[in-house]
C-alpha cells in the first residue's frame, strides 16, 4: 500500500484492519475505545498530513525529526519520561503504527517486548521495520557485548612459561616450579585452580605465610608452588579478602631434569589494585593498568624473567604485550565481588557467602552473553550511524524528498562531530582517578568505552528487576572503596532507585542526574542530553 493509498483510506474515515484490530484486542484486552473515532493528540501522528514516521522511543523520534525536518511527522510510542524497558504500548500507538509509513526501533531487547510485537504486528506488510542498533554497523557502529555476569568482566590471569631454555639443557620434559614467596596487603590472597568437576587445587594461599619455590626447608617444591611444563599455561582464580593494594612476590626455578639442580629463573612483585582506583597507587602513579582481556604471569626461561603476558579484548592474530612487573598495576575492581561458595572445598577462602574480589578461572562458564549492549546512541559515533540509516530509509520511502532528508542530515551529523567533541573534552577535564561512574543500571559501557570512563557499579544490570540483598552490598562496598563523590540517577528511573539513593545517603555522597533513554522536562533532545551527562559527571566527580 502506498502514502497516498493510505492517505485517502484516512481521510475516508477507515478503520484498521482485522490484522490489527485482533492485535488490540491481545495487547489491550479490557478497554473499550472505538479506534475509529479517536481524534489525534498534539503531536501524535495525523494521517492525512502526509508521512508519517513512527519511532519506539523519545531518543529514536529525536534522531528522526532532525533529519525529516518539516516534511513528516515523527512520533514517539514511549512517551516524554516513559522507561522503554518496561512501558506497555496503548490503543493510540496501536493506530499511530497502523498509519505509519516507516518504523524506527532500537532492539536488541531495549525495548519491552508488547512493544516490538504491537509494532511487528500492526505495522503493514510492505512498511519499512528498521532495528536501528542491527542496521547501524553498516556506517562502521561501534558494539559492545552483553556481559552475561559482570562477576566474570575483568582481567583473566593464568600463569605461563615462555622461552626453550635450550642453554640450561631443558626438554619437553623439563619443569619450571613458580613460587609465592611474600605478600604485602591488607587481607588473604589465593590462587587456585578449580578442576573439570570443581573440586579446587589451591595453589598458592596467605593465609599461613609463603613458602615459595624452594619450600621452608630450602629443599624445593614449597607449599605455595605451581609447577608447569615448559612452553605452558594455565588458567587460575585469584581471590582477595579485603580492598587495597597488594604486592606479591614471585620465584621462578627451571629443573632440567629430577635430579639435576634448579637453575634461578627470575623473580619479581606483581602490583594488585583491589577495589580501589588502579591509577592511584602509592608509587606508581604513572604505571600501565590492566583491566581486561587475558593476561599471564609468564616466566620466560630465555631471559631468566617473570613478565606479565596480556593480549586484549582488541587484538587479533594471537598477538601478545610483555608488561614489566615493576611498571605494571592489575585491576581488580569491585565488580569482581563474588560471595564464597557453600561447602567444605571453598573454606580455604572464607566463610561460604562472605563477599571476595575475584579476578575468576577464563575457562568457568560463558564470558559473555551472545546479545549486544542495545545503548549504542551513548557513544555519539552510534548516534551518527543511525542518522545515516535513517536518512537511507526515508530517501527510500520519499524520493521526492530526498534532497531535503540529505540536507538536514548533514546538517545535524555536523552537529554531532560538535557534541562528541564537547563531550570527549568534558569528560577528559575529570581527573583519571576520580572518572568512575556508579549508576541506577548498566545502561553506560558505550559512554565509558567512547569516553575513558570507569564503569564502576550500578544497583542491577536491567532497571525492571528488583536488586538482590548481594548487588546492594556491593553497591555499597564500590562506594566506599572508590571514594566516589556522587553517584548517578536516571529521572525516570527515581521512582525506583531507593537503593542507590539510600547507599548514597548513608555514604554522604551526592546523588546527581544521568540520562539513558528517556528525556524529561529539562532535557528533551538528543544533543541536550549528551551535553547535559557530560556536564553532570564533570561538575559532580571533578
């Protein structure tokens, strides 16, 4: 069916369809409204004025109208301060997308389920249906994983050997034993491994002194040792008791063969930054920090060194980095707080649901979920992308207007280059050690990727469920270990972020605004609301 097909059914005074009309009655059972007869709202969708562009959320129908201009009319089903993750769609957004002439979505699970499925149903057959978020990555978006447990979302540090050895006279069948032989920190570190049916090998724990590479007696294979094969790896759990900085010291020996005598193969201190910022640590202040990807305690025979060996999310080919222990922190933040298993193996760690950092085993379970973080449009780049696939698809739908729609576009992308330049500046002002953001819910990864800002906490991955007694101790234990000096509320959210703002309360810090995917009466575009987080995070964390 055509624009103008539509046109005039509406203007003949047509009802929807028994498609659509059978749809109302599955999403809104109950009212009784005659559709018919509904005269359009300020600002709804009218058909008879031409196109008509219909967009699931208020950030969406921004986006849009900034590239329609005067020729269409944009509207928005969630409306002005309405929560997208859990609004049920009405009977006038049910008439809104039976008259639409294209369908803007974000997807990816943004958005409350009744919505995509009202909007899939009702909208006619031959009607554009863009998931904007899918589409953009044709205009190089960038995307992010949905992390299926932030538990699971920090550094993987296993330990390996590196190098042949060849001039001490090692084999294959040679082997190398690593040993702890002092810990400077606040609490217990352990390292251990947990085996194919979970029971856990503990290999190196602080809780009763070190005995290191050589044992107590000087006669080698110490309790706190790991002993590995040449050219190999292995992956650990590493689990600290209490937040602040921990210095452990490491000892390497290669054994040729059983019985001839060890041969010294390096020894250093490796640098933990527990629950408190990584950039900050006594002493070390201008160190490299890792946070992510994989990384080993490597000992290379070659050398006669223990390095650390990390490849990142964002390398390719297998390429690794060597980091010299002595200029090197790594990461343990806050979201790594996991309670203690149940039952008798996990007691070397504490008493079972007693909360611990852990940086965890890369081989337990799923790292992440197979989804895509949907808040692309925090990174204005995303933003961009879509203005593009919008314009794209309204030339499509109107090529009568397509100078105008390429016009406007880019207009309003030349603004966007101004916006992430405003807020990359903004954002960079806050000194690195106090860029950490605890918020309502984990709406921000593009934020902090695109800007060089930490992550630090939120009350629940997705603002529809309730907060466990668990996520809330942890809330609390980022605030306090982080020093923060506000946390971040989304208006639309404060109805129901008592627990944020009551942690924030009993920590005297400032509870300060942050949009995600609603406008309210203060900020009500796009461009505003990215401007407007900028200011906030600058002008409450610097």
């Amino acid at each position: 069916m055509t624009l103008a097909d539509r046109t005039r059914r509406a203007r003949h005074g047509a009802t929807p369809g028994p498609r659509a009309a059978g749809t109302l009655a599955g999403v809104l059972a109950g009212v009784l409204v005659v559709a018919a007869g509904c005269a359009p709202a300020p600002g709804s969708a009218d058909p008879a004025d031409g196109l008509s562009v219909v967009a699931t959320t208020g950030v969406l129908a921004d986006l849009a109208r900034n590239v329609v201009g005067d020729r269409a009319t944009v509207t928005s089903l969630v409306p002005e301060g309405g929560d997208p993750h859990s609004y049920e769609p009405s009977l006038r957004d049910v008439r809104d997308v039976v008259y639409a002439d294209v369908a803007f979505s974000n997807y990816m699970l943004l958005e409350e389920h009744d919505i995509i499925k009202m909007l899939d149903a009702n909208l006619p057959p031959d009607v554009p249906n863009v998931s904007l978020a899918e589409s953009a990555v044709k205009y190089a978006a960038e995307i992010i994983p949905l992390v299926e447990n932030v538990n699971l979302d920090t550094i993987w540090l296993g330990l390996a050997v590196s190098g042949t050895g060849a001039e001490h006279g090692a084999t294959r069948s040679s082997d190398v034993r690593l040993g702890a032989t002092g810990l400077d920190g606040p609490g217990q570190l352990t390292g251990y491994l947990t085996e194919t049916f979970g029971n856990p090998r503990v290999y190196f724990d602080s809780a009763d002194g070190f005995d290191g590479a050589t044992g107590a007696d000087g006669g080698g294979g110490g309790g706190d040792t790991v002993t590995l094969p040449t050219d190999a790896h292995t992956h650990m759990s590493w689990t600290f008791s209490e937040p602040g900085v921990y210095r452990l010291d490491l000892e390497a020996e290669l054994l040729t063969t059983p019985e001839a005598d060890p041969v010294p193969a390096g020894a250093s201190t490796v640098t933990f930054a527990v629950g408190v910022d990584p950039y900050s640590v006594p002493g070390m202040e201008g160190a490299e920090v890792l946070d992510g990807g994989h990384a080993d305690l490597a000992v290379q025979l070659d050398t006669g060194e223990i390095v650390i060996s990390s490849d990142s999310a964002e390398d390719v080919g297998g390429h690794h980095h060597v980091h010299d222990p002595h200029d090197t922190v790594i990461a343990v933040p806050n979201k790594a707080l996991a309670p203690v298993p149940a039952g008798p193996d996990f007691r070397f760690l504490g008493r079972a649901g007693e909360q611990v950092y852990q940086l965890p085993q890369a081989v337990l379970g799923k790292h992440v979920h197979g989804e895509i973080d949907p808040h692309l449009w925090q990174d204005v780049r995303n933003a961009q992308a879509y203005v593009e696939i919008i314009r794209d698809t309204l030339v499509e739908v109107d090529p009568a207007g397509a100078a105008e729609y390429r016009a406007n576009a880019e207009a309003y992308l030349r603004t966007l280059d101004e916006t992430d330049a405003y807020v990359e500046r903004t954002l960079a002002a806050i000194p690195r050690s106090q860029r950490y953001l605890v918020t309502t819910h984990d709406a921000f990864a593009y934020l902090g990727k695109a800007y060089d800002v930490e992550i630090a906490g939120f009350v629940t991955p997705n603002p529809a469920t309730e907060p466990s007694v668990a996520e809330r101790a942890k809330l609390t234990q980022t605030v306090r270990t982080l020093r923060v000096p506000a946390v971040f509320l989304e208006p639309n959210l404060a109805a129901r972020s008592s627990v944020l703002t009551e942690v924030a309360r009993e920590n005297g810090v400032q509870v300060c605004p942050i949009y995600s995917d609603a406008f309210d009466d203060d900020v009500t575009t796009y461009v505003a609301m990215m401007r407007a987080n900028a200011d906030s995070l600058r002008r409450c964390l610097a």
